[in-house]
C-alpha cells in the first residue's frame, strides 16, 4: 500500500519524540484511541481536538487511521498516563458529550526502537477494540499490567526491585498518604512498615488502605488485619487492583467547614435552591428537596447557573460566585455538578478548599498527638 503525507509525517513525529526521550533520559508514553472523524460535522471534531490538546497539556498528536490517533505524552510514567486520561475521559464526555472507550497505552522502554514502541501500543489498542465490553489496556515491554491473572506476579518483580510505597486514607474526603517499606509479600498477604502516626490513625479509623508504588500503574485496596506497634508495621489481605481509584481524583470535593447555600438557575430563573455538601474547583454535590428533584430532572441536559457564597476564614467578607454547571450525576436528593468556573472564580475555589483541607488537617495531627 502506498504511503501518504500523514504516515511520513507521523513517524518523523515519533522518532523525534523517541530519540529526544532518549538524549534527556526521560520517560514517555504513547496512548492509542478510537474515534471516528465525520468531517461532514468538521466542527465538532475542531472542538475534540483542540479539548485534546489543552486536557492533555498540548501533546503531540498524530492521525493514525479513520479511526484512531496517537498521543505522544513527554516526561509521562505509565500510571501517570492512564490515570491522566482515566480523569479526562471523562472531562471530554461531560463537555463534548464524546465517550473515548477503546485505548491502549504504553511507554518508552529503555534501549528501544520507535518500532517497538508504536507497535506494542498498536497491540493493545487492537485488544481493546476486539474487547466485549470497554476497557483501557496498557502495559510495558516487561508486563501486560492489563492481565489480572498476572497482577501479583508482576507487582512481586516490582517491589523485589523497588519495596518503598506510599499509604493512603482518606479523611473526610481528603487524601493523606503517608511513606511505607514492604516488608513482606507473598501474594496472599502484605505488611508495610510505616510511621507510628500512621498505625495509630489507621488502628482507630480504617479498615482498609490503600496502597500506590512510583511504577505500578495500579492503586491496590485491601484489607487490613494486624498491627505490630513494636515494630512498626501493618499487615494487610485480599489486594484488590484499581485502574482508577479515589485518591488519583485531580480534585476532591471537600465539606464545607460551614453550611453553604446554593441556587440552581436556569435562563435567570430559580429552578431549586440547596445547601452544598462537597466542593471542588470543577465539580460540586448539592442537596435539595425531593421536589424540586423533578423540577432539576427535566432539565437534565441543560447547563444551569449556579449562585452561592464562599466565606473567608476569620472574616465577615464573603465572594459571591455565579459558575456554569452541567448535572453529571443524581442520586436521590444529592445532585453532583460537573462546573466551569472561570480562572478567576477557579482560584477563589481553591483557595477556600485549601484552607479548609488545612484545617481539617491540623485537626488530626492534634488527635493522634493526645494519643
């Protein structure tokens, strides 16, 4: 078959992008996806392609088929890349209403050919298209992390060759994470050294923990089943494998410190007004009464405005905000907001979340300190 403008350029683009890998010793990740351009709607796929470029932090981008492209992310480790685009998967389904399902992904591996490269990831997107149902599938020239069967194997090489991990809880809905050795595992079992700290709170607080390595792609969840305080450590059951968990979110929603008020508008119309449960820069959950749940509903697809109030730490001064909102989720009086706020109101956002998460915080350190 004869080659077109598109194939030249497309390998000028990864060789390039393989070879400056190489001479900066940095790592790199490719990610393969379906979609189909219709250029008789050339405007809609404007908007997916420049949506693209700005969630994944302009990448280079090279149309493979009719049906699929590749994405060269620079200085990207594997779980850094599919967690990236686990999380905006789902920002381009809520703002463009388009489901990217069949992906493969993988990185750059020392002493590698782009060849090599491309053609591993080309593999495991054609696995995820011939898959019955959607499903991510990445590895490294080392393991196909996708295969459940060999999860363990290949987390077992991981920390043989590499025991240091991070533990993490989440307090109120705030991710704290704390250093850990392991110590041992077979498989069956796990125990991670940690600090005291963290086997105090996880003693009083938690049933399970979460477990993250710098190389594994996976989050593991499992169960905790015995402490040593003598020693050090906490021992751990049942590893359940997480592609996406809740402490890779971008942005955790946080309980306001104080109650706050919200009102649902659409066309400067009151829809609902609610008090607000969680917030974060780009999504908010919002309970309301049961009837004005219907009135919400009808609306459903729309784009709302949403009115509420920030109160200012040690101030009586408080921001008035007015963000765009689209529902991305309701279950039964709770309502959850996919928002677009713009830089200046996003800035206002974070910083009334940092503060609060500071406090919230400050607040633990204090109890396991009087312990």
């Amino acid at each position: 078959m004869k080659k077109s403008v598109y194939d030249y350029l497309n390998s000028s683009l990864i060789e390039a992008e393989v070879q400056r890998a190489k001479e900066n010793n940095l790592s790199l990740a490719a990610i393969k996806f379906k979609y189909e351009v219709d250029l008789e709607d050339a405007f809609s796929f404007k908007n997916f392609a420049k949506e693209v470029y700005k969630l994944f932090l302009y990448p280079v981008l090279c149309y493979e088929e009719k049906d699929s492209f590749i994405l060269l992310l620079r200085d990207k480790k594997l779980h850094e890349s599919v967690t990236l685009f686990k999380k905006n998967q789902s920002k381009i389904y809520s703002s463009l209403n388009v489901l990217i399902e069949r992906v493969g992904i993988t990185i750059l591996s020392k002493n590698e050919e782009a060849d090599e490269f491309i053609k591993r990831v080309n593999r495991y997107f054609v696995i995820s298209k011939r898959l019955p149902t959607a499903k991510v599938i990445y590895g490294t020239k080392e393991f196909d992390f996708f295969d459940d069967k060999k999860r363990e194997d290949s987390l077992q090489v991981v920390i043989k060759n590499n025991p240091k991990v991070q533990l993490y809880n989440i307090y109120k809905g705030i991710p704290v994470n704390n250093e850990g050795v392991v110590i041992e595992f077979n498989k069956q079992l796990m125990c991670i050294k940690t600090t005291r700290e963290e086997l105090l709170y996880l003693k009083r607080n938690e049933e399970f923990v979460y477990i993250k390595h710098s190389v594994f792609p996976s989050i593991i969840k499992a169960d905790i089943f015995n402490f040593n305080f003598e020693k050090e450590y906490v021992c751990v059951k049942n590893l359940e494998f997480q592609d996406v968990s809740v402490i890779d979110r971008e942005n955790i929603r946080i309980k306001p410190s104080k109650k706050l008020y919200i009102t649902i508008e659409y066309q400067n119309k009151i829809v609902a007004n609610g008090e607000i449960l969680s917030i974060s820069i780009d999504s908010i959950s919002v309970k309301i009464s049961k009837n004005s749940i219907k009135k919400v509903r009808a609306l459903q697809k729309l784009e709302f405005d949403l009115k509420f109030k920030l109160f200012v730490k040690n101030s009586i001064a408080v921001d008035n905000l007015s963000i765009k909102g689209k529902i991305y989720k309701i279950v039964g009086d709770e309502i959850i907001f996919t928002t677009f706020p713009n830089s200046f109101i996003k800035e206002k956002i974070a910083r009334y979340v940092s503060s609060v998460k500071q406090e919230i915080l400050k607040s633990l350190k204090q109890q396991l300190i009087l312990k």
